[in-house]
C-alpha cells in the first residue's frame, strides 16, 4: 500500500493568472510540486481578475493545483489605501477559507501580504509551518512614499519576528537574507534554509536577436539596454537617467525600460524632462509567452536595487537575464546575491546604487568590447544552469518531505 500523499497548502495573495513574479514563481513551484513529486498541493489566493476586470473568487483545480480564490479587493495599489484594503480583505477572506480546509501536513506562507502567515498559522490545525521570506518586513514597507507610521511598522516588526519563531522551517533567497532574519529578527540559523528563485527557461529558448520584437520596434540598429519587469520603489533607476545624459555622444544606445510600476509615471516625465526622448522608452509588460523576444532584443541589463536593501530584498530579475543569455550591470550593494553571482560566473559588473557614472562607464566600456560583452552572456547562460526552475523545485520538495519528517 503506497503512502499517502504530503498535503501542502500555500497562502499567497498573488497566483496564476496574476503576472506578478512572486505569482508566477509560485504557480511554478505549485505546479512543479504536483507533477514532478507527487505533492497535493492547495493555494489559498486572492481573486482573479476576469478580462473585463471583474474580480472573481471560489475554488478550481488548475494543472493539477486546487487553487481556492477568496474574496477581497483589488483597488489600484498605487495609494496605501488601496494597499491597505487588498492586504486586509485578502487576509481575512484567507483566514477563513484556511480554517475551513482538511487538514494540511504543512501550511507554507510567504509574505504577501506581510501578515498572511498569521492566517497559516491559524490553519495549520497540528501541521507543521515553513515561513518562505520573499521580502522582510517592516523594512521593505519603509519604501513607502505615501505612508510612514512608526505603529505599523512596530507591528509589522513584532508578527515577523513571531513568525520565525513559529516556523518549523524558514526559506530564505540567499545568504544575505539569512544574515538578516539571524541578526534582525531573532531566527535560529538552523531553521533556516536557503532556496533561491529561478526563471522558467521555457520562456528563454535562444532567439535571435532580430525578431518580431526588434521589427516591430526598430530596434535593429540601436544598442540596447533593458531594464525588464516592475519598475518600482525599491530601485534607484534615475541613475539609468544619469547614464543616458553621459552618453549623449553615443546616439547607437538605447535604455528600454519594458513594465510597469509606481515609479513609472515619474521616471517617464524625468526623462522627458531631461531631453531624453530618443535615448530612453518606456512600453509596457510583455505577454509572458513574447518575454524571449523582448530579452533577445537586448545588448545588455541592468539591475538595480537601493542601497541597504539586500537581504530585504532579492531581485529575481537576474535569473531571467541568466537563462536569457544576457550580460548585465548591477547598481546594488556588494553584499547581494546579485554582486555574487556577477562575481562568480563573471556575467556581470557592479557599480555602487545611484551610481550614475560607473553604470556609463560600464555600458561604454562593454560598447566598445563586443568580444567580452558575448563572452558574458555564455557565461550568464551556463550560469543559469545552477538555477533551473527543476533543481528549485527539487530542493523545495525535498524541504517539505524533510519537515513533514520531524
């Protein structure tokens, strides 16, 4: 007679249809669980929203996942408000919904919303509880321009530091992440393990570097560098603006920003501000299935990230760009996973945040290097190899069989 299968359940606000990454690295890793190791896996999410924009909730099983949408808003998140409503509504709806479930081996929550592992816990009924960290609160909410409250953050603070405590088990993005829940918020190294994130090399098969993508935008003749996906506040990406005055002699270059965010609207008028009109493009999110052409378009990316905030935060840009292909410069801390990986597979160059200067000395130097610039983008591409969304999947798996154990 053949065990029973490990039953898992995931609270996240965001899954399959959202194109968000923590949504879509979940819907991956749900559905790499079920199919590749034999897991029962339930997702508690917020709602989905229809094509005509109309919220919808219940329960459905998708590519073998029981996906159960709970009620709860969907207001623009570009005001706290709104925010704040989304969190709460989500939170509660999940917290019903979870105690309403069978029983679960093992309730895994990450952090969207930052609380909705109290929701987990509250559901976990004589499971066991992985908290999985894809950001670290209240400092990432610091980030805030509209909203500053030394309460919430006090709050915000106290329910991570008992989340840790509580947990079974703590996955963490990387090295710099640990350092910080050990030192931050108290967590005993010895519960934590370190899974980084992965890109789905599905979507990155080769592609040529003229492309319907590159037709369609008249690309062909332009140098082009990307900066791909959310373009928000933890990013200092005026100094993609700085690099672009500091290159006004090489017209060939291209900054392409390809997204969406809330710093959108205000870097687009900066640049405009600034004259840059033919230096730097905003277009919108790509259709998932046409990100391979968009990444193919590109000579060069760019990551960036504030400074201070590794370890809150871990850009999960860069492992799109390895299974792209692609060399990248990074204005992050030296202390990020990025700067390792840059370092390790050499596929990549670190400049300082804000570091406007060094990121165009960089661009300039690789312009004029076309040898070095192709070498690392072989180099990224083996180096996406140590991340494939298989390898992830695997360890997560092996994770949960190991904490069910206990």
């Amino acid at each position: 007679m053949s065990a029973p299968r490990l039953r898992v359940c995931f609270f996240n606000r965001s899954y399959w249809p959202d194109a968000g990454a923590t949504g879509q690295l979940l819907t991956e890793l749900a559905e790499g669980l079920v199919a590749m190791h034999g897991v029962d896996v339930t997702v508690v999410t917020g709602p989905a929203i229809t094509p005509q924009g109309e919220a919808s909730a219940g329960s459905e099983v998708h590519n073998g996942v029981r996906v159960v949408r709970v009620l709860g808003s969907r207001w623009p998140p570009r005001h706290v408000v709104g925010r704040m409503a989304n969190y709460l509504s989500y939170f509660l709806s999940a917290l019903v919904a979870g105690r309403r479930l069978v029983r679960q081996d093992i309730v895994v929550a990450m952090t969207d919303p930052p609380i909705i592992g109290l929701a987990a816990l509250a559901s976990r009924r004589g499971g066991r509880f992985v908290f999985f960290c894809q950001d670290i609160f209240p400092e990432v909410a610091a980030l805030l321009e509209d909203f500053r409250s030394p309460v919430v953050d006090g709050l915000l603070d106290r329910v991570n530091r008992f989340l840790v405590r509580r947990a079974d088990r703590i996955i963490a993005l990387d090295e710099t992440m640990t350092r910080r829940l050990v030192e931050g918020k108290g967590a005993d190294r010895r519960r934590i393990s370190v899974i980084h994130n992965w890109a789905d090399p599905d979507l990155f098969t080769e592609a040529a570097r003229t492309n319907p993508f590159t037709a369609r935008h008249e690309l062909g003749n332009r140098f082009v560098v990307l900066h791909g996906g959310n373009i928000g506040l933890s990013q200092r990406l005026d100094i993609v603006l700085d690099a672009a005055e500091r290159l006004r002699d090489r017209p060939q270059v291209l900054f392409l920003f390809v997204g969406d965010g809330t710093s959108r609207a205000r870097l687009e008028a900066s640049a405009q501000a600034r004259g840059l009109g033919t230096a730097v493009r905003f277009l919108p999110y790509q259709a998932r299935d046409e990100m391979r052409w968009s990444y193919a378009a590109a000579d060069l990316c760019v990551i960036s990230l504030r400074e201070g905030l590794s370890g809150y935060i871990v850009p999960s840009k860069v492992y799109s760009i390895l299974a792209a292909g692609k060399p990248f410069v990074a204005a992050v801390d030296r202390d990020s996973s990025v700067a390792a990986i840059a370092a390790e597979y050499d596929c990549g160059r670190v400049v300082a945040p804000g570091d406007g200067a060094g990121l165009a000395a960089h661009i300039r130097a690789l312009m004029d290097d076309r040898a070095e610039l192709a070498a690392m983008g072989d180099r990224a591409r083996r180096a996406a190899g140590h991340f494939t969304r298989d390898g992830q999947v695997a360890a997560h798996a092996q994770l949960l069989q190991s904490v069910a154990a206990q």
